[in-house]
C-alpha cells in the first residue's frame, strides 16, 4: 500500500470526504498549515465567524505544522510558513505526497523537500485560464511556470478548464489525472429531499413571502466582489419588473458586501430575500426552496461547487460561462444555462428561460450529470496517478518491510 502525504493549507469541507475515501486504499497523513479559527473565516470573505457544522478530521490520519508566518493566513502567499515539512515529510518514508498547488510558500517549501528526498510531487490545483491577467504578467509567467508545471511528477487535474491550463503550459497527457472537484452527492441530496417531504422547504418560501407557483432563484456563497451578487440581484429586478411578478431571489450567504447589496435590492425593487449564512446542515434546505441557482462570478472563481451543490440537490443551474466548473457541469438547455460574464441581460434572459422550461426534467438531469463529480472518481484518479509515478514493486517491498518492522 502506497505510503501517502498530503499538504493541505486548512481543513476544507469539500476536501475531507476525499480524504476519508483515500485513507481506505492508501497509507495516508494529512498535513495542514494553518489552524482557521472562527475568526479567520470571517475574514475570509464568510461575513461572520463560525464553525463548520460537519466533521472536518474524522476518518483519516492528520498532523498540524507549525505556521511561523509573521501574519497567519490562507489568503496571502507568505501567510503559510511551515519549514519543518521537509523534516516531516523525511521522517514519514513517504512514497509519495500531493500538494494542493503552489500559491502558498509552504506549498513551494513541500515540493522543494519533496525534490531534495526523492519523493514523488503530485499537484491538485484548479487554475484555469479565464482568470483575468494583463497580457505583461501572462508573459512574464509563462517560462518559469512551464519549467516548474513540467518538473511535478503528476497532476490531479480537477476539470476540463484546469486540464487546458496544464496543457497551455506544456504539460503531457501521460502525466495528467482526472480527480474531480466534488461534493458529498448523497449529504445534500439527502438532506434537500428531507426538506421537501417534511415540510422546511415548504417553511422557508413561506418565511420569505414566494407563493405555492413563485419561481425562487438562488444565490448561494461569499458576498465577495468576484462572485457578483450585485448582478444577481439587478438580474432580479429586471426578470421580476418585466417578466414575471413571481419571480423571487433569496441569498445565502454573508459578507463584506451584504449592506450594499441590501441597499441595492432595496433601490432597484429586487425581489430579494437575504437568509444570511448557514452551515453546511442547514443549506441542503434553502437549495430545495429554491427553484434554480445563480452562479453569476467572474473568472477568478476557479470552479463554484456551490453548482455541485445545487446540482446534487436537483436544481437547474445557471452559471456564468467564466467560472472553472462550466465546461464539466453546465450543458446549456438540458441541465441549466450558461450565460457571458457580467452580461445582466442575458442572465435574466437564462432566467426567464428558465421559468418557462420543464425545471424537474433539468434537475434530473443535473442530479445525473453531477453523479460523475464523486468521492469514488476521485479517489480512482489519485491512484491510477500513484500507480504510473510510483515504482510499484519498490512500494510493496517498503510496505512490506514496514509490515515486519512493526512484528
């Protein structure tokens, strides 16, 4: 068995089932940078401290490293300052470890002890192109990314968008794996379903004044500039003033922009109803309120599995054609709609589309379409890459050696 490390910057609630999936079929150590407390999710861009709701380090080993960064961080590069990984990562006899990118140092500092020890690197990143970059800093990264992208020895590529990027920077097939981006499929199709039959749904259209044939769109995710809540909103406006009073929006989610976003709904008559944040137990029910979501961010949001989310839940989906997970999930007329960035007109076009069209045959089809986006594909992925970096023979001696050591 495959004796395997994982740096990750914090515990992650999209990552956990991964590990806990992995942990079955390999021999696996999970080392996180930086202890997010309450606080530091408020600050980054959550709106309010908190706690998640979901069990984040159960079913899998994990070790905490000592971040001796000046200012504690995931949100800046020198916020994740962890030297002693090259000790711990000697010390575990690791077969190989997976670093989850190169936009933190104590990522770098991994792959460099990694290289120093002979550790094989895997890297499961979602970098894509639609980031918006001047064409001087494209330039400019271009040569030192190629050299350092081709030294990894493998790379989890999360989707279509992330593998293009991969392969604009010269990355060979033979060393690119599918590990998808995903959600607990069965946590929030479980839980949406309990909502509908026991009632809460039913409770929360209520609470926000939708009738029994309101059409309710949903926004769900960080008040944060790059995911363009102030479009939804006006998209709102616009559907409900010209098209159709049943219209309703309902955000959930809090953040730095919540008070202007507040204001705006209230100027612009926007049929808008803000939840605030809610925990992952408690948002399966706001999704099965809901009628669609609303994805409307702009390239910087590397992938949105938020429409994982709503997918699994079984709503139609509309997202904007410049987030990561569009060319994986969104297939325009069938499972949802996708729209240009920033092109207010024509999401409330998709969202009048989407009120006319049979919304239960589209949220089947996203329960179907997102089947593929799994813990099982993931973890396939993970060791069908170990497998090719890995001198297989090597790694059954070592595990066998550590078997008898431990006699």
């Amino acid at each position: 068995m495959p004796r395997l490390a994982i740096v990750a910057s914090h515990p992650i609630q999209y990552q956990a089932p991964w590990f806990r999936e992995l942990a079955k079929v390999v021999d696996l150590e999970v080392f996180f940078c930086h202890r997010q407390d309450a606080a530091g999710q408020a600050a980054a861009g959550f709106g309010v401290p908190f706690e998640w709701d979901v069990p984040l380090l159960d079913g899998y080993a994990s070790h905490w490293l000592r971040n001796v960064a000046r200012r504690p961080s995931t949100e800046r590069f020198s916020g994740c300052d962890t030297p002693e990984i090259d000790e711990r990562l000697g010390a575990g006899r690791f077969d190989a470890c997976i670093v989850s990118g190169w936009y933190l140092k104590s990522y770098i500092q991994a792959t460099r002890a990694c290289w120093r020890r002979g550790i094989k690197v895997l890297v499961r990143g979602d970098s894509h192109l639609n980031v918006p970059r001047s064409r001087v800093k494209s330039a400019a990264k271009y040569l030192p990314y190629r050299w350092f992208l081709n030294r990894i020895d493998a790379h989890l590529f999360v989707g279509a968008a992330n593998r293009a990027y991969l392969r604009a920077y010269g990355v060979p097939d033979g060393k690119l794996f599918f590990v998808p981006h995903f959600v607990d499929n069965a946590f929030f199709a479980s839980r949406a379903d309990r909502a509908r039959t026991a009632g809460e749904a039913s409770r929360i259209r209520h609470e926000f004044g939708i009738p029994s044939d309101g059409v309710a769109f949903l926004f769900a995710g960080r008040l944060v500039e790059m995911k363009h809540p102030d479009h939804f909103i006006r998209a709102c406006a616009l559907v409900g003033h010209v098209a159709d009073s049943r219209v309703h929006g309902i955000v959930v989610g809090d953040g730095p922009l919540r008070p202007e976003l507040e204001s705006l709904a209230a100027a612009s008559g926007a049929p808008v109803s803000f939840a605030g944040f809610k925990n992952q137990t408690a948002v399966p029910a706001y999704y099965a309120a809901a009628d669609a979501m609303v994805l409307p961010s702009d390239g910087r949001e590397t992938w949105g599995l938020v429409v994982n989310e709503g997918m699994a839940c079984g709503l139609p989906v509309i997202v904007s054609g410049a987030a990561g997970c569009v060319g994986d999930l969104v297939e325009h007329g069938v499972n949802g709609f996708v729209f240009p960035k920033g092109d207010i007109d024509r999401l409330a076009e998709c969202m009048r589309a989407t009120m006319a069209a049979d919304r239960r045959r589209m949220g089947n089809a996203a329960r179907a379409r997102v089947k593929g986006y799994a813990a099982p594909r993931a973890v396939a992925g993970t060791v069908e890459a170990l497998a090719a970096v890995l001198d297989v023979r090597r790694v059954r001696a070592s595990s066998r050696g550590r078997e008898v050591s431990a006699r």
